[in-house]
C-alpha cells in the first residue's frame, strides 16, 4: 500500500519466523554436560509412586541405568515418550525418570495415560536435584555405568538415532556385539 | 526474608511501571494535567523499588544464600566477594533485573531532563518508557524470578562459570547493557513524537545527546567484551562473529546510522521519518540482543525448552512492542514530509550513504547471525556462518563507507559544492595512500593489497578529519565540542581501521608442543619453556606454566599462562598471559600434557596492534561523550521558554 508499511510488513515476517523457530526447536543442543566421564550425583528423592519411599542412587549401583529428566510441562517430553516405551520394551537398560518442578499428581496421571517406561521415577519438585546433573532443560538423559559414571548425555529428546549409535554400543562390549 | 522484599518490591515495581505508562501515554492524550503529573512520581517510586530488589538480590549473593535457587545456581561459598557480587548478572534472570536497573536509572535521568521539555511530551517519553518498563518487569516476574527459593536449600552453590570468573566480566555487561537500554531513551522520543504527530529540529535536538550516551556506553562495551574474549577464552583472536557478539553489534551499527540520521534532522529537517524508523530499529535490535545473548536462543534453540512460557513471552513481547512502534510509524509517519530539498553533492548525500551502508552492514550480520534459525525453522537442517561469510560481506559495505567518510565531513549543508576544500581532500588522499603504501610494502614488507587500502583509508580519515580543526585553531576560532566530538569519533575509526587491517595481514599464530628448556621462535621472538609448577587459586587448582620471552637475546618479559581447573564444575580452562612489546601483542595458551618427557602443547601469537583496535573504540566512545556535553543541547532550556508557556496554555485549555 505505502512505503511506510513496509517496515511493519518485514518484521511480521521475522515474527512468524521466531515463532516456527520456537514451537519447532530442534533437538540437538550443543552444551557439553561437565558431568561427562565423571560420577553421577548422588541423590534420595520421593519415590513419585510411593512418596514414603526413596529413589537412592546407591541401590542403582553395579547396573546401567537411563536417567531420564521430564516433566508434564514439556511439549518435547510427551513426543519423547513413544522412544522411552520403545526403550523399556528392548528391555537391555532400565530407565530412571526425574520428575522435574512438576506437579506429582500430572505426571501420575501422565504415566497412567501415555504408559510408564520408568523402573521408577524420582520427584524433583524444587529443581534442587537437577542443579547437580547440570540440567539445561527437559528433557535430558543421561547414561550412567556400573561405576556410578556418567558415559553419555543426550541434550533434547531421546531419538533413535541416538539410542542405536550412542547408547546402545555403550552398553554392549564390542566382542559381545559380534557374538 | 530479603529475597520475599526484593520480589514484593519488584511487584510494586511493576504496579508502578504500569501507572507510569498509563499516565505517561493517556494523560496527554485525554489533556488530563493531574495524570500528567503523576507521572514523576511513579518514575521515582519505580527507581527505588527496582533498587531495592537489586540490593535484596546483592544482599543474597553475598551473605552465601543458597535457599535462593538463582544463587545456588551461580554462586559459591568459595567464590570471591567481588565474583558474589558480579554473579548478579550471571546468568538469566539476574542480567533481565540489570537491564531493569538500568532502564530505572536511565528513565530517572529523563526525568530529571524532561523538566525542560514541553510537559506533554515529556510525560509521553516517561509513559513509553514505562512501557518498556513494565514488559521487562512483567517477563522476569512470571518467567524468570531470580528470588525462587530452593526446599531443603542448597549445602553450597554450583559456582559461577568458570570462564565468567574474570574482572573483564564484572564491568563489561553493565556497560554493554548501559548501552543497550539507552537506546530506550531514543525508541521512548520517536514513540512520543508519532504520539504527538509532530517532529521537529528541536525534537532532534533533544533525542540528540542521548541516543550519543547510549551509543558511546555501547562502544565501550562491545570493546570490553572483545578485550575479554581475547584473554580470557583463550582462542587467540577479538571477533569472532558469534551470535553473541553480532548481538551487541547490529545495534552498535544501526545506531552508528541513528547518531548521523539525527544530525541530519535537527540541522536541516530531514530524514524524519528515516531518523524515527532507525530509532525503532536500534532498540528492537537491543531487546532482541538482550534476549538472544541470555536466552540461548541463537546458541542453542534448544534452551528455551527450560521453560516454554519463555520463549513464547518473548516473541509476544517483542511483537507488541516492535509491532506496535511500527504500527505507530505506519500511521504516523506519512505525515511527517521534509520540505527542504538538498543537491546531490552536498553533506545529506554522504549523511544519506552512510546511513544506508551501515544498515546493509547491520542487514548482513542480521541475515548471517540468523541464518541457522532461520534454516532450522524452515527444516533445512542446521548450518553455520561463520568468518567465510561475514569478512567480505561485511568489508563490501564497509570500504566505501570509510572512503565517503573523508568527502563528507568537507561536504557543505545542502549545496553539493566542493571547491573550498577539495585541493586539502586531494593533498591528504595522496599523503594517506603515501603512508599506506610505506606501511603496507615498506614497514612490514609483506603487506596485500588490503593492508595498502585499509591503511590508506584510516589515514585520509585522520588528516582529513583534522583540516578543519588545524584550520579553525590557526584562525583563532574557537572549536564547538559537537565539532571536536564528531572529529574524535572519526579519529577513533580510522585509527580501528589501521588497527584492524595491520592484526588482519600481520598476525603470526604457532601451535607448538614444548619440553621444558626447548624454545620456540615465532615473529621475532624466543619463547623459552622454562616448565611446569601446580598453583591453587581460591576456587580452583591450577597448572601454571613459565616461559621467558627475548628477541635478539634481550629478555622481553616473563609470561605465566595458566591451565586452571575449577573445584565445583570441574570445568578447565585457559588463562592465556598476554605481554605488550613494541607494539605487538604477544599471547600464550596453555593447551595440554602431551605426557611425553614433559611436553607441553602451546600455543603462541603475536598481534601487531591489537591493542589499538580497543584502544580506539574508547577514542570513538570519548568522541561520543565529548559531542553529547556541547552547550547547544543544554542551552536549549532557554530556546525553549516560549514553548513551555504555549503547550501549558493549551493544556489548561
């Protein structure tokens, strides 16, 4: 119409732009985790089934487990889920979620709906615990050894790519894999 | 308690912020004098509330508060006072309360300015600062509350990032922001004057000095957080062209442009509409800088995922504020035609130029620093552009920039006339391309054909810039300080240009590995490793490494890089030690133990000149200063008397 519009018109196309970006983050981040080859935090939190009983990293001790970091709020957790049924279902790696700054009762009713992956979930409502694991944001996993070290971080949602060429050749010793 | 004060008074803050724009904006507009006037009132109320939720959040800090989530975060019993104390803008949500800080401060300078200013205007300028005020307020409150508390609170505090532990870090984010939050002041004035319908000379006049603070404090911040890249990131160069930084400089550039357009408004009435629309453009460039450089979302999308409210905060935002400012332009500035005309040679030509070219330039680090957004949104998968693409396209728009620089500070208002002085624009161009030729082919014997043009422009730039000066100072005329400013800022970009262009040929840069007692030779210079010895510092141990520098057997000077590990992230890094020497720069990185008979991997540089890149960034912020204290923006009090008692009479009407 007029040249004065123009300006307007430019930055609306910025917006959408923004917005696209926004809603279609993309999953890779490119933060190193400094808990990478180091032991993992070690924590006794609400047992998010049973309150009265405590997740404690210390019965985890001597097995491989996934620590998972979700929580209800996250739009990328909910797309993330179908890949943590899938990995429960391979049955190789048991999963531990952390339920971060969430409501406990959501994400009961979160588990009860879409399934639930997780050999158990720890209860992080005051983000305290994901301080220790150096958390950016959810959702994250975390592949913890035997040892109690942390071998592998994948920052956004667990992919199948990730979980094939990352994870699952962590798992398995190399002559074992051509067994 | 504290934390519980210093968010009750971030909330009143907030209350505030919105009766300050409500009054500010629909006072004026209903010619309701009593609203009007209590928009002072609000602005002080708002300053001290914003102070004091500052100093509940210092107090926190330093008292080793770790029920405080923010402070647990980013602070550490062992962490140095001074580290506490600079931990307040750390990370997210302590930056967002700075930059509040300072819109506070900065709209109390308004304030306290604006009683010179027709009473209208100036409580739309407060109202659209309010404005401002009560989005930032409002967006740290829902989505970023540094007063959290943390249930059962924190042992000890996860230390501020290592590579934030720096004196270079505590003054430069304050300054940078300082900057940023200036350009406020000129969105606040545009916004008021389409408000008004009416933009004048005197409206330039009065956004004048401002906009010339804001852009001098940003200069000096760009400068700092590049001095502290240098030697504290330990990668061996000043710009790197990350998001980061491209985020402070397209407002630098876009208020370059801004600075000149408003030169042109206030002498001559033109560019009006122009001047408003790059005012708009600098400060969404500053909230979008704010946003980008403390959210992530350039560095990684991803981080925004910490708390969806946020992103999405953001862009609706940016929107009502960008949008709106634009809607306003769309509506506003049809109406506001420039009636004088100018010939093609004269000043507003090159004033025209300029502008144009520092938008492109600002255009082409806004396309690269969004490209991999931009690409990822459109699922094209993720790229980088990185120096291959900003050099040249950069350098396309701004080599005839400096080389109209000469020519137009000759150039006379209006008529396009060069005869007075085009014989000392001829005689300094071909003295200029003498010297940078010597320089280029003769001092450093290896110079290209960039090094010859570069060093050619920045000097024309500086006889040029002093023909007048010397003229008027031999003639015993006295030199206004806009006029001494503008040849300061000018004598600071060609000195950067030099600067830039010798760093650019002349660098040598060596990656080594070393046995103690082995000495590397690189430009000159004998590096000698004389070994390794442990060091512990407060909050972290350390490998420190000693080298003795000579050139022709001369000692030069003893340098001491270090490799420190932090106790609480565990994160290394690299303090490089840095020496001067005739000149050069000459830096040591410590990289790593090559675990073979004590060999260590360095790496070694020396820069001619470097130095002087910062250097002249304080020239051209000095420049600034210097341009905004003339008398003629404060004698407009007295020019103004008439107006006051004319809009005053028309608001008792």
């Amino acid at each position: 119409m007029n040249r004065f519009l123009l300006p307007l018109g430019l930055f609306v196309l910025l917006a959408v732009v923004l917005a696209v970006g926004i809603v279609h983050s993309p999953t890779k981040g490119l933060i190193a985790s400094p808990l990478l080859g180091k032991p993992a935090p070690s924590f006794s939190l609400p047992d998010l089934a049973d309150p009265s009983h405590q997740v404690r990293s210390v019965d985890l001790r001597g097995h491989w487990y996934l620590f998972n970091v979700w929580a209800t709020w996250c739009g990328e957790c909910r797309a993330e889920h179908e890949m943590l049924l899938k990995v429960q279902l391979a049955g190789v790696v048991p999963l531990v979620g952390l339920d971060w700054k969430d409501d406990p009762a959501q994400a009961l009713t979160w588990l009860k709906q879409l399934g639930n992956p997780y050999q158990a979930v720890a209860v992080d409502s005051s983000g305290r615990e994901a301080i220790d694991w150096g958390v950016y944001a959810a959702p994250e996993t975390f592949l913890v050894n035997p040892q109690g070290i942390v071998v592998f971080k994948q920052i956004g949602a667990l992919t199948d790519e990730a979980w094939t060429r990352e994870i699952l050749p962590r798992l398995a010793p190399p002559r074992a894999a051509g067994s | 308690m504290l934390p519980e004060l210093g968010q009750f008074a971030l909330v009143l803050a907030l209350l505030l912020a919105a009766l300050q724009a409500f009054y500010g904006i629909a006072g004026p507009a209903m010619g309701r004098e009593r609203w009007m006037a209590a928009v002072i009132p609000a602005v002080a109320g708002q300053a001290v509330m914003v102070a004091t939720a500052v100093a509940c959040l210092v107090a926190s800090f330093v008292g080793n508060d770790f029920s405080v989530s923010y402070v647990a975060e980013n602070s550490n019993s062992a962490l140095p006072l001074f580290y506490r104390v600079a931990a307040l803008w750390g990370a997210h949500e302590g930056s967002l309360l700075l930059w509040i800080f300072l819109l506070a401060a900065w709209t109390v300078a308004v304030a306290i300015g604006a009683t010179r200013l027709p009473p209208r205007f100036a409580a739309r300028v407060l109202g659209v600062l309010g404005v401002v005020s009560f989005g930032f307020l409002l967006f740290t409150l829902a989505t970023s509350n540094p007063f959290l508390r943390l249930d059962p609170p924190a042992p000890d505090g996860r230390d501020l990032n290592p590579i934030l532990q720096d004196p270079g870090l505590a003054v430069h984010p304050p300054i940078l922001y300082t900057g940023y939050v200036g350009f406020a002041v000129a969105f606040a004035f545009a916004c008021a004057a389409m408000l008004e319908g009416r933009l004048d000379q005197q409206w330039a006049r009065w956004t004048r000095p401002w906009t010339t603070v804001a852009w001098s404090f940003l200069t000096c911040g760009i400068a700092l957080g590049s001095f502290w890249a240098y030697y504290e990131l330990g990668w061996g160069g000043f710009w790197f062209w990350d998001p980061v930084e491209n985020a402070s400089f397209m407002p630098w550039l876009v208020g370059t442009a801004l600075v000149h357009s408003l030169a042109v408004t206030d002498k001559r009435g033109l560019f009006k509409s122009w001047t408003l629309l790059l005012a708009i453009l600098a400060f969404s460039l500053s909230m979008l800088g704010t946003f980008l450089v403390r959210s992530g979302v350039l560095v990684s999308v991803h981080s925004f995922a910490a708390d969806p409210r946020r992103g999405i905060f953001i862009l609706a935002f940016l929107i009502v504020m960008i949008g709106g400012a634009l809607v306003l332009y769309a509506w506003r500035a049809p109406a506001l035609k420039s009636t004088a005309g100018f010939e093609l040679g004269a000043r507003e030509s090159f004033l025209l130029f300029n502008n144009v070219l520092l938008v492109i330039a600002a255009g082409t680090v806004f396309a690269g620093t969004l490209a991999p957004l931009i690409s990822d949104a459109l699922g094209l998968g993720t790229l980088s552009v990185g120096p291959p693409y900003f050099n040249p396209t950069f350098m396309i728009s701004m080599l005839p920039l400096l080389a109209l620089l000469s020519v137009g500070i000759h150039a006379s208002w209006k008529r396009g006339r060069l005869t007075d002085s085009q014989r000392a624009l001829f005689f300094t161009l071909v003295a200029a391309a003498v010297v940078g030729a010597g320089l280029a082919f003769g001092w450093y014997a290896r110079g290209r054909l960039l090094t010859f043009v570069g060093a050619t422009l920045g000097v024309w730039i500086i006889l040029s810039s002093l023909v007048d000066p010397i003229d008027r100072w031999r003639r015993g005329l006295s030199l206004s300080r806009a006029v001494l400013g503008m040849t300061v800022a000018h004598l600071g970009i060609a000195l950067a240009v030099i600067a830039l262009t010798t760093v650019q040929s002349f660098t040598v840069e060596r990656d080594v590995a070393l046995a103690p007692g082995a000495t590397a030779s690189v430009a000159g210079y004998e590096f000698r490793f004389e070994g390794v010895q442990s060091v512990e510092g407060p909050n972290y141990d350390a490998i420190g490494g000693t080298f003795m520098v000579t050139r022709h057997g001369e000692a030069v000077a003893v340098l001491r890089p270090q490799k420190r590990q932090y106790w609480v992230q565990h994160q290394v890094t690299s303090e490089t030690a840095i020496t001067m020497h005739h000149g050069n720069n000459l830096l040591i990185a410590l990289g790593e133990d090559l675990k073979a008979g004590g060999r260590w991997s360095v790496r070694i540089q020396v820069r001619p000149l470097v130095s002087l890149v910062w250097f002249a960034a304080f020239i051209m912020a000095l420049g600034g200063a210097l341009a905004a204290s003339d008398r003629r923006y404060r004698a407009a009090a007295g020019a103004l008397a008439p107006a006051r008692t004319a809009s005053a009479a028309e608001g008792a009407r």
